[in-house]
C-alpha cells in the first residue's frame, strides 16, 4: 500500500467498552486502518492490565491492544457515568462491548437502546459462547475455550496429554474475526444506510481458526491420525534447530538431493506419498541423524537451493534480529511512559510509514475526552470529585497548572 493513500477507516469513531484481547484488538484493527478510538475503562482500569507482568497496568496485553487509543475512566455503578457513556456512544460509529450478556442491557447501553436513536450505529458484541444456548452466561477465557473446541487435544504431546497452545490464539484470532465482521457492517451501511449488531464469540473463533483440522476429521474418521506430510517436523542440527516440510513428490525429491541421499529417489518404499507414510519412523530417523552433522545456516541454504519448505526456529529475540523481519519493517518500537522501548508488530496490510502511537495509562485522556462532549472545566472537576471518573493525574485542572 503506498504511504501517501488515506487510510479506509479515517474518520470513523469508534469506541471501545471492551476489555482483555478479543474486543480490544478489534478496536486496535480499526484504529491502525484510521479509525479514531476512545477506550472507556472502570475505576481499577481494564482487567488485561493485570495479565502477566505489568508495571503501573501496561502489561504487554495493555500495551499489544491498545496502541493509539485515548483512555477516559468511568465509574458505570453511578447514574452520571452512565450518562457519560451515552453520550460518548451518541457520537461514535461503532461501540464494541464485551460483557457477559444481560450486562449492557442494565447498563442502559444495548444495541437496542442506542439504536433507537442511532439506527446506523454499528454495535461489536464479543463473548465467550455467544448471546444464547446453555453456555451463555458462563464465564470463559482463551484457555477455557482452547480446551472445549479441541485446540488443546489437537496439540497434545507425545504422550497424548492434552496440551495449550503457548500464545492466546483464540483471543486474538476472534478479534481478527470481529474486525472482519465489522468491516463487512460498515460496508453494509455505506451502500444500504442500516446499521448492524454483529455478535462474535470466542467459542466461534475457536472453532473458525481450527477448521482444516476438524473438516480432516470428518475424511479420517476410523482410520488413526497421521501427519499432513512426510517428512515434516522440527529437527536438531549441530547449532539450534530447523523445520522441514516435503508438501509433494517433487518436493520430497529436492531434499533427497540435498542431504545426499539420491537413492532415496528409486527406493520404493519413498517414492508415493502413501508409501512415505509408512515408513515415516524410518524416515525422520534418517533426517535426524543427518540435520545434526552440519549448523542451521548451512542446511537453509542448501534445502532453499532445491526449493524445500524450511525455517529455522526462532525465539523472539531471533525474530526481530532476522534481517528480512527486519527489511519488512513489520515491527515499530513503541516508547510508552517509563518503560524501555517495546517492539510490536504493526497490523497486516497496514500502512508501514504511519508512526504507531504509545498505548494509554488508564484514564490518560479523560479530560481531553470529556472537554470533548463540550464539558466545561468546573463540571469536569465535579464529576472528578464525585468519583463519577477518574485519571492518572485526577487532580483539578486549576491545581494541577499550580504544580
């Protein structure tokens, strides 16, 4: 995409009542596209600010999703935050919420309420199990539904115990879907003029990203679960390790070549796909045996040179030191407030030039978003005091000009 195109959501308001990953990193889609997004938070801040390590709330969850985003804090429990949020909803685009259902309903912030009045209003609803069936008031997580949708039985060791995947894929992979789906309503609404609730679950997620393997399913059933290809698989070498894929015939051909095992090439029990997967033990043993004689380095270049899948495996340290992830400019070092510069990788498809901005300290911009509504000063101070909203720095403005 060239730098000088606008971006296709410029000028688009979007605001996000969500928290954690999935609804965030929707908002965050949006936001690296040219939307505009102020991101309400309560009193003790978005509960993904507490995940994992997290210096004054901007834990890599806090940092990851919310780039760009202006933070104002509302207390909801209070008529006057209720209020507030209206008011801010009246003038966005999209709302993305991702509370239990029932919750926005006693919040006075429904689809329906807000609708009434803005029948174009785009509404992002994202929950664990969806708006309905036995499961939807349940509480659920990236880990609750990587167990349920068989994520965790697909990844099983060696051993067969069920095993997490390490990243939080479901969230992540869900939030992509809802950014999708809300790009597909905004559409909707430019060329027919209605507006859309669209409603995404982590348990639909789940299940979308994992569609190859459960379809597979359905053609293997009765017969025991075999790899996608022989070989592939991660190997040791003699300095880190490496990942080989022979995807066909042709394929396979070229890494007989290049680990010098050219009679490979006539032995009839390799020759056929199926025949590979019989003897796929011996196969891996073989390539085991000869990956460990020579470094990485040496294997990548000669499997490129007869055109076989390979990559070496990286930590995260390794990937942002790799020079072509590093051509590609897919990553921008991000200075948030007090903590060292974080790499995070831009949003695919997005503009590569445009400057990625530090995610907000909880309620860094509630007075700026207030004054935004057209409140003046005095009654931003009462509402500070009343403890209808909150800030970092939640000092009155005249005093904090006294500092």
């Amino acid at each position: 995409m060239d730098a000088s195109t606008s971006r296709p959501y410029e000028g688009l308001k979007v605001l996000d009542l969500s928290q954690a990953i999935a609804g965030p990193y929707c908002a965050e889609i949006l936001l690296q596209n040219g939307a505009e997004v102020i991101k309400v938070e309560p009193p003790g801040g978005d509960w993904g600010r507490t995940i994992g390590y997290g210096p004054d709330g901007m834990s890599a969850i806090a940092i990851a999703f919310n780039l760009g985003k202006r933070s104002i804090c509302i207390d909801a429990a209070s008529g006057a935050g209720r209020a507030l949020m209206r008011r801010l909803a009246a003038q966005a685009d999209v709302v993305i919420e991702s509370f239990r259902p029932g919750v926005m309903e006693r919040l006075g912030l429904s689809y329906a309420e807000l609708a009434r009045e803005r029948p174009e209003l785009i509404y992002v609803s994202v929950t664990a199990f969806g708006p309905d069936g036995p499961y939807a008031d349940r509480p659920g997580s990236d880990s609750t539904l990587q167990a349920l949708s068989g994520m965790m039985v697909a990844n099983r060791d060696g051993n067969g115990k069920p095993r997490k995947v390490g990243i939080l894929l479901v969230d992540v992979a869900t939030g992509i879907y809802a950014a999708q789906a809300t790009g597909g309503a905004l559409y909707r609404r430019a060329t027919q003029g209605k507006g859309s609730h669209v409603q995404i679950s982590l348990l639909d997620g789940a299940a979308a990203v994992q569609s190859n393997g459960i379809v597979d399913l359905a053609l293997g059933a009765g017969r025991p679960a075999q790899a996608l290809s022989v070989p592939a698989g991660t190997f040791a070498t003699a300095d880190g390790y490496i990942n080989v894929t022979s995807l066909h015939d042709r394929m396979f051909a070229g890494l007989s070549r290049a680990i010098g095992k050219e009679e490979w090439l006539t032995d009839p029990r390799y020759v056929t796909v199926a025949a590979r997967f019989e003897q796929a033990a011996q196969i891996n043993a073989e390539l085991d045996a000869v990956f460990q004689t020579r470094p990485s380095a040496h294997w990548l270049e000669v499997l490129g040179e007869h055109s076989v899948v390979c990559g070496r495996v990286n930590g995260y340290a390794e990937l942002l030191a790799d020079p072509h992830v590093r051509d590609r400019n897919i990553f921008q070092e991000i200075e948030q407030q007090g903590i060292p510069l974080v790499s995070v990788p831009r949003v695919p498809g997005t503009q590569p030039g445009l400057a990625l901005m530090p995610a907000p300290r909880v309620g860094e911009h509630t007075r700026e978003v207030l004054a935004g509504l057209g409140i003046g000063t005095a009654e931003i101070d009462a509402l500070f005091y009343a403890g209808v909203v909150a800030s970092a720095a939640h000092q009155p403005q005249a005093a904090q000009a006294n500092t």
